[in-house]
C-alpha cells in the first residue's frame, strides 16, 4: 500500500506520520487490496480536519472527519474509513460468490 501524508497549513512531524501510518495499517488487517492511499491533514482556527482518499480495485472511496484535537480527528477517519472498507469487502464477496437465483416455473397441466 503506498501511502502519502500532506498536510495544509500544518507540518506534518514524523510523530503524527507514525500516528497516521499505524492507524491507516488497521485498513490493511480487513483488506490488502488497497492500491494507493492518500491522507490530507488540514488546520484551520479551531477545526482540525483529516481527509483520505484511498483507491481500491474498482473504486475510490473518500471520507472526511473534524475535531478540535487532530489526533481525535484522525481516530475518526481511521474509524469511517475501516467501515467504509469492510462495507465494500462484504458487497465484493456477496456478488463474486452468490449463485444465480433462477425461480422454478409451476408446471401447467
């Protein structure tokens, strides 16, 4: 998983990167499939704010979270993201592996 980290109006310290990288590892303990991730932390006054954008086989999915601390800011990106993640685990393995449902036609006498 190649991960990248850029902060906007912030420098972004190998403290935060490390925090950054062990949460965003979580995504990869439910599914390594995951070809690029990108992290965007962001502050303004009172609002800290982390985004991500991370591209799967066939889709991208993006999620967004805010707090007054930007650590928790990151706890809840990690956390929407992994639900975002299992969401689109389950609906690939529901499709690639469920039978073709054929209704049975009532024999007319």
């Amino acid at each position: 998983m190649n991960l990248s980290i850029s902060g906007r109006h912030l420098e972004v310290t190998p403290a935060i990167r490390e925090y950054v990288l062990n949460k965003m590892s979580r995504v990869s303990r439910h599914f390594d499939n995951v070809i690029d991730t990108q992290v965007i932390l962001s502050i303004e006054r009172l609002k800290h704010t982390a985004e991500v954008t991370m591209r799967l086989r066939g889709k991208d999915i993006h999620c967004a979270a805010s707090d007054e601390n930007l650590y928790a800011a990151i706890d809840l990106l990690a956390d929407k993201i992994d639900r975002q993640v299992i969401k689109y685990k389950t609906k690939v393995q529901d499709h690639s592996h469920e039978p073709v449902k054929r209704q049975s036609v009532p024999a007319v006498e």
